[in-house]
C-alpha cells in the first residue's frame, strides 16, 4: 500500500469512534488501538468499564501513550511494541504521545450496567 493511500486511511479511520461492550459473565474485553503515520486509531474510543485497551505502534518511530490525568504512562514504543491499561472506572481519558505532543486521543469510559 502505498504512503497517500496509507495516510488516507489512518485519517479516516482516526476520524471515526468506536464503541465496544462488555457483555455480563464474560471475561473483559480487549480493544485494539493502533499507531499508524503519527495517529491514534481510532482517535476516540468508547468502552465499559472493565475494559482492556492496547495500543500497537506500527509506525517506523517510536511513540508514547502518555495520560494527561497521569492515569497511565507508556514507555517509548517501537515499531511492532505494544501497551495496554485496564479502565476501570467511568470517565474521560485524554491521551497523547509524549515525543509528538499533536498526536492525541481519548478513551471513553462507561459503566458497565450489566445489561446487553
């Protein structure tokens, strides 16, 4: 795939929210957040609560996932390393890369009601 194509894609997909649930007497969800051409993808994520994000950088530099509440804190991640936090409680979580402060996201957290 060539770089325009790629770039193209990154931003339509950082464009776009996802939402995941947690259905009850299941075991907590794990959701993929890539890092592809300096964004987050998807850029917003909305979860419930109980819910696992990992971000993967597939970029050829190294990126942070860095809380701006201090609610976690990546190392520097190279090409193919991977981070991941557990969101436990309800609320806003702003993020971003601490070597590249213009790349940013956000999770989304909900409580998880027990209904699906």
């Amino acid at each position: 795939m060539n770089v325009t194509r790629r770039r193209a894609l990154g931003a339509l997909a950082g464009a776009l929210t996802l939402t995941i649930a947690t259905r009850p007497g299941r075991a907590a969800e794990t959701v993929e957040v890539g890092i592809d051409n300096f964004v987050y993808n998807p850029q917003e994520l909305k979860v419930k609560a109980g819910t696992t994000v990992t971000w993967t950088n597939r970029d050829d530099i190294p990126h942070t996932v860095t809380s701006k509440t201090g609610a976690f804190r990546s190392k520097a991640l190279d090409t193919d390393d991977k981070f991941s936090f557990t969101f436990e409680k309800p609320g806003s979580f702003p993020y971003f890369c601490a070597l590249h402060p213009h790349m940013t996201g956000t999770i989304v957290v909900e409580a998880d009601s027990g209904k699906s």
